[in-house]
C-alpha cells in the first residue's frame, strides 16, 4: 500500500513535470514563432531612440510603453510618477593630449553627473594611475592642478565580464571626488570596455567630499595611445572641454502593467527592466532588451491562454542609470500600500543568449529556485543559483522579495554598454526571444508553486 | 584502516581535480590576455579572404597556416596532398521575377556544385513547393518545364540551429535531382537561415540521377517576396542567369602540425578545423574561427611549458564544403600508417561563446568525457555528452577515434553561415578565445587520462 501511495505520488510528481515541460516548450514556441519584442525594440531604438531621465526621449518611451501594454490588452496599466535627476550633456566634448607641439585628438564622453570644464576647455599636465591607493601615494604634491588618468583596465581574465566590470568601475564612480582630494583639477577614466576601440563609454559618477571637478570617459584605445605617449614624455598636457549641467530635477514615471491573478491576486511576481538610458546611444542591451522581453513575457503568457493564479506585473523602472529613482519609490509605495512581491525578476545585464538566473533570497528559497534546471536546461539555462538580481528590484529585498537577475551571456555586454554603438543592431532577434521565453517560463514555474 | 584509505584515495583525487583546476584556468588566463587566434583570423580573413578549394585563396591559406605553425615552433610542420574539386562561380548571379509586367530583382547565388544555366539565362513559370512530397504530388504535369521554388523555411522552434539546419538542407542538397526527374528545368532554393535578410547563402549540392539542372539560393527576402507574389499571380515567370562550371580536379593539401608526445608519442590527439571556405566571403565563423582556435589550443600548451604525454596534432583539413577530400584522405593516410588516433577535436560550428562538447563514441568513453564537466563548467561547458563530431574528422571513426565536437552558442551562425557577411567582424574576440581555451583544456583533460 505504501509502496502504490509513494508510485502514485511519484507519477503525479512525474505528470507534473511533464506538464510543465510541455508548456515551456509552448511559450519557447510562441516566442520563436511570434515573438514581438524585436520589433517593439526596433521602435524603442529607432523612433524614439536615447531616452536619459528627464529627457523628451525619456517621456515618449513611457508613452510608447503604456500604449504598448494597452494594445495587449493586460487588465491594468498605469503610471507611477517619481522625481527624476536630469542631468544634460550639452555640445559634443572636445580632447587631445599635446605631445612635441602635436595635438593628438582623443575620444572622450563626459561622465552622467559629472561638472563642466571652464567654457574655453582646461588645459593641464596629466598624471596616469591604476587605483586610489597609487592616487594617494602620489599624494597633493605630484596631483594638484593636474588632470589625473585612471587607466585600470577591466580584468580579461574574468569569465564572467561583470565581474570584471565590478572590479574597475570604482575608477568612473568615485574617481573625481579621490582626485579632487588632492587637488586634481579634473579626471579622466578609460572606458569600462574590455575591447580596444574608439567608443568612450559613459556612466554615472558621484561627488562626495572635495571639489566637484569635471570627469570624461576615453576610449580603451585613445587611453592606450595617451598611456603610450606619456610614457616618452609624462610631461605632455591634456586639454578637454565639456558643458554639461545638472538642471532640477524633473517628474517622471515608472509604467506598469499587470494581468490580475485568479486565486492569490493580491500576491505579486514582477519582471521587468529599466527604462531610461544613456543619451549616447539608442539603449538597446541596456536596456530596451529587458524592458521589451519583460513586456513579452506576459505577452507570451496572455498569447497562450495562461490564467496565472498570482498577479504578474511588468514594470519599466525609471532612472536605473543615475540615481534608481524607480527602483527606490517603487518598492517605497510597495511598502506604503503593504503590497505582497513574492518573486521579482529584472532583466538587465543585455538582450543575449539566455546562461541562466542569479537569486538573491535565502538558501530553501535558492534550492526551491535551482530546482528548476532540469526543466529549464535544454533552453540553454544552466546557471541558475545564487547571484546578483538587479538594481531596480534590489530596493524590493526589504519587503521580503525574492530578488531574481536573468543572466544572458556576457561575453559581448561591455562592448555596448553606455556607448554609441549599443543600437539596435547589436541585438540578434533570437537571442532575444529566447530571453523573452526565459523569462516567461520562470514566471510560469514561480506562479505554480504552493 | 579502510577509513584511511578512502580517505587518502579521496584527498589524491581531490587534489588531482584542484591542480587541473588550476592548469585549466592557465589556460583560459593565457588565451584571455595573450591570445593570438583573433589577429591571425584577421589575416586570414582580411589578407587572404575567400579559399574555396582549387582555388589561389586556398593555396595561400595552406602556405599561411603551415609558416603560422612554423612560427611557434611545433615539433613537426608538414603538408597532405590531396586532390579536390574545383567548382568556379564565374560571374556575378542575375535574377529577377516578372509580375504583371514589372521585372522584380531577387537575390541569389549559385549553389556550390551547380551547372550554369544557358548562357543568356533561363525564363520560366516557377512553382513553389515546401518538400518533395509535395513535389511528387505535383507530378510531371506540374513540373515539367518549370523552375521549381524550394521555400521550406528553417524550423525557428528547434533551440540548437543546427537541428533546424538538419530539417531543411535536402531542399538544397538534393533539391535540383529531385526536381529533375519530373522535368523541372531549374531550382531556386531559400536560403538556410533563420533570419529575413538580403544575403543568399550558398553551399553544396549533388547531382545523382535526373538531368543536370542548375540551382541557386534565394535570400529569405526574397524567397518571402517571390512567395507572396506568386500567392496573386501563380503564372508570373521567374528568371535567373549563372555562369558556374566545375573545373578539372585540382591539388591541394591538408596542413598539419605537431608537439610529440613525452610518454604515449604514438598515440594521437587531433584538434582541427577545415580551411576552405566558401567563395562569397572570408570564411570566419566558417572555418576560419575553427582553424585558428586549433591552432591557438597548441600555442597555449607551449606557452604554459606543458609537456604533453601523448602527441597532439593539430590539422587544418581541405575541402570540408565541397567533397571531404581532406577529412577523408586524412583518415585513408592513419589507417595506412597505422597511426593511434585516440581523440579527435573539431571545431566547424562557429566562433560563438562556448556551451559543450558533442561526443562520439561508445557509452563508457562518454561517461568519461561527461565526468570533465564540473571542471569546465566554470567556463560556460555545460552541454557535454552525446552529440555529433565534426565532418573531417567523422572518417576518423572507423579507427575507434572518439569524436567529439566543440560546440558554441548555435544561435547566430546561421545569420553568416555561406553567406558574404560571414566576415571578420562578426566574431567576437573574447567569445573566439574561449572557444581556444576549451579546446585546449579538453585537450589538456584527455592526455591526462590513463
């Protein structure tokens, strides 16, 4: 008796499975066949194209957006305003180093945040450095009124390039406000880039204690040409010219999009990704790919019939690239309204071929999550475990969310990332759905547990 | 007593497992920071560019990769004459169909292997079919003295590209012979790719009963715009002008390089790629990634000091695309010699981001190989068991070789695959590099066992 009771649990374990493996299959399906998020994506890059917080662009993609959801016809879609920075980059910057008498131009993007130079540019010596503990060894005496170079590249050896990104980024973020300890007048960091070409990446950096001097990124091969002739003439100056401005802050919106649950509706599994984007490029990987996959994701679900038991919310985060306003007054209003978000999953580490999930949750929770590989593994999903999530979700941990990153490949990610080149033909429409489809099937898992 | 043992049996195991670890991370560290195979692609795709077999490409392949391999100082450098086929396209493809009056360009290319068709073109009614049972359906009556339109897309559903490659290469494999037997005077074929584009993408065909009739790929473009187009107007009349021969059989040669083995010299480790490529382009992703990784797999074991146990071969095979001259002459010469191959390595699926190995060999030398998959999953080889090898080295099996493919991501190389954008800057020099240092860490992995 025993043993019939442990057969017929198994095969109803078994047909479950089955069941579940069968519906994956469907929303793969579905995706491959009809999937919309590369063309959505080609409107996001092409017709409305950069959109930084508080821009124009920025407001016509939350248009789009909406618009989109309610053409899907999701139960509810609207809009939650937050205050956003807004931050402008001005005329198009302008940098060469002199060396001998010759100016050799160089490719330079000012940092998001960062001051301008005087109106005419700033000329100066320029002092090359790996990291702050360098800086400070250097100290007041061979930094003031300089420019100082940080050229720490990322790590090659990293296989995982986010890592590698991690381990460098500290150069853009707090670089200017460690120089200016020291009386640097201004600083440029080489590009997060683990390529050598000619695009500077951008990004956000902050000021935290002494003076707010103008920051530039370079390119990785304009920084290795500069390296270079500094190490023949360390005297050689460096002139750049930006005129960006901080102007006040300016309202904007988070979009959301929800299809109501049929049994638990009050609680919520979200996906989504972040709307705004730098203003150098049309934000393709980063990322109009999540937030267009995030957006198929239950379109896929709704395509097929799918009556989820919680309620699934897609949400476009504003302003995940200089301050997580989003992020931060969307999970404060989840708070305020005691909202239950059970799971949520962000997509935003590119549109690449789908490597797996990273959680951040507890260990029964990570188990419960990991468990999942068997069904998920012939879609290319075997790093599933504990990871990183996402910024936007991040600030949702404190409400007891299990916080879930989908993780495509990241081989490609950084040479894109904040640049001009991160257009839309940098995405491969397969590659794509095929993160859409991920996405769709862990909601799917996530719905149909206890 | 015993307890001891296992115990030290263990910690000797562990060990072992930790110093692989270790070398194989060389490995991968040495590839990252000073790989080569990226720059020597670049060569042989921008320097040398196309090298169908037979042809002055060809040879200058052949000189390059043997002073290539020369260069690093393997053990042993040496050249396999073989004999190959010499199939020349001639002048650029003409085609267009005329509907109600209006001439409408198409793009196509004549399939490798093709007859010209009359020297002013052929003008026909065309008539589009999905399969050979429909073809058969269709009949004499249908077909006779029509050009048949073969538009049985790529399944998008299958997730690994190559099995929806597999569901649909008879069309242009064997597609002109079938359509010759019911009287078609001529076959256009769509495309294999996955993506709507303008590129046609070319690649073998084979006469085998039924007249010689000459086919040429249609790009998916065109293939949709002909189909709609036919769907109004099934008489409209296609034309298409090729001047394709095939040319007297022509020499040309395997080239090969070695490190002998310290312990096992006689038994032999082979890592290849084939060096034709088509003509319409430079051949990266196919094979051109493929030879320099093999190449690059040698490199990082003589730049990491390692003394291998066994011999490893290295071969750059001839005529993979158009005949298997080099694959098959390769394994005649082992079987003549009575050389030990014990494993072979190919590389002919494109220089994507790592995923596996496939394997052929017997249940046990599977389980084996399986076994390497906590080591290298680290660096993105999870999908390493059963599966399919490498045509070159595919004649090898009659030796007892185990074979065994490597095996990237599968979801772009059908965008570039016979088609002229498969160019050099369609490979990523990181996702190539570890592709080198998986091979190299296979190889690593195999000479080590008993």
């Amino acid at each position: 008796m025993k043993k019939l009771l442990l057969f017929l649990l198994f095969s109803v374990s078994a047909l479950g499975q089955n069941l579940d493996s069968i519906f994956i299959k469907n929303i793969y399906n579905e995706t491959l066949v009809n999937g919309q998020s590369y063309e959505n994506l080609r409107f996001l890059c092409k017709n409305i194209g950069p959109r930084l917080s508080g821009s124009f662009g920025a407001q016509k993609a939350v248009d789009y957006t909406k618009k989109l959801m309610e053409s899907y016809g999701f139960d509810k879609v609207f809009l939650q305003e937050v205050m956003v920075p807004n931050w402008v980059r001005g005329a198009k910057e302008e940098a060469y180093f002199v060396d001998n008498g010759k100016k050799n131009k160089v490719a330079i993007a000012a940092l998001g945040g960062s001051v301008a130079t005087p109106k005419n540019g700033l000329l100066a010596e320029i002092i090359e450095v790996r990291n702050f503990k360098e800086l400070k060894e250097l100290g007041v005496n061979e930094i003031k009124g300089k420019v100082v170079f940080y050229n720490r590249p990322m790590d090659p050896t990293k296989i995982n390039t986010f890592e590698a990104y991690g381990g460098a980024v500290d150069q853009r973020g707090g670089g200017a406000s460690q120089a200016a300890q020291f009386g640097a007048i201004g600083v440029i960091v080489r590009s997060m880039n683990l390529r050598e070409d000619d695009f500077p990446h951008t990004g956000s950096m902050r000021y935290s204690g002494g003076g707010m001097i103008p920051g530039a990124a370079i390119s990785t091969k304009s920084a290795n040409r500069l390296s270079a002739s500094l190490k023949n003439n360390p005297k050689l100056k460096f002139f750049f010219k930006q005129n960006c401005e901080t102007l006040a802050d300016a309202p904007s919106h988070n979009v959301i999009g929800e299809i109501l649950g049929s049994e638990k509706p009050d609680e919520i599994i979200g996906v989504g990704g972040h709307l705004d984007s730098w203003d150098l490029a049309e934000g393709a990987h980063d990322d109009g790919t999540g937030c267009m996959q995030s957006i198929e994701a239950l379109r896929i679900l709704k395509a097929l019939g799918y009556k989820p038991k919680r309620t699934i919310r897609v949400v476009m985060f504003m302003n995940e690239e200089n301050g997580l306003k989003g992020g931060t007054a969307y999970a404060d209003e989840a708070v305020k309204k005691n909202e239950k978000h059970v799971y949520a999953i962000e997509s935003d580490s590119g549109g690449f071929t789908p490597r797996g999930f990273g959680i951040v949750g507890n260990e029964e929770q990570i188990n419960q999550l990991t468990s999942f590989r068997n069904l998920l593994s012939p879609y290319g999903l075997h790093e599933i475990g504990k990871g990183s999530g996402g910024a936007d979700i991040g600030p949702l941990a404190k409400t007891g969310t299990v916080i879930i990153g989908f993780k495509p490949d990241s081989q490609r990610y950084f040479d894109y990332h904040h640049a001009s080149n991160d257009t839309f033909e940098s995405v491969n429409k397969r590659e794509l759905d095929l993160g859409a489809g991920s996405m769709a099937s862990l909601v799917y898992l996530l719905d149909n547990l206890n």
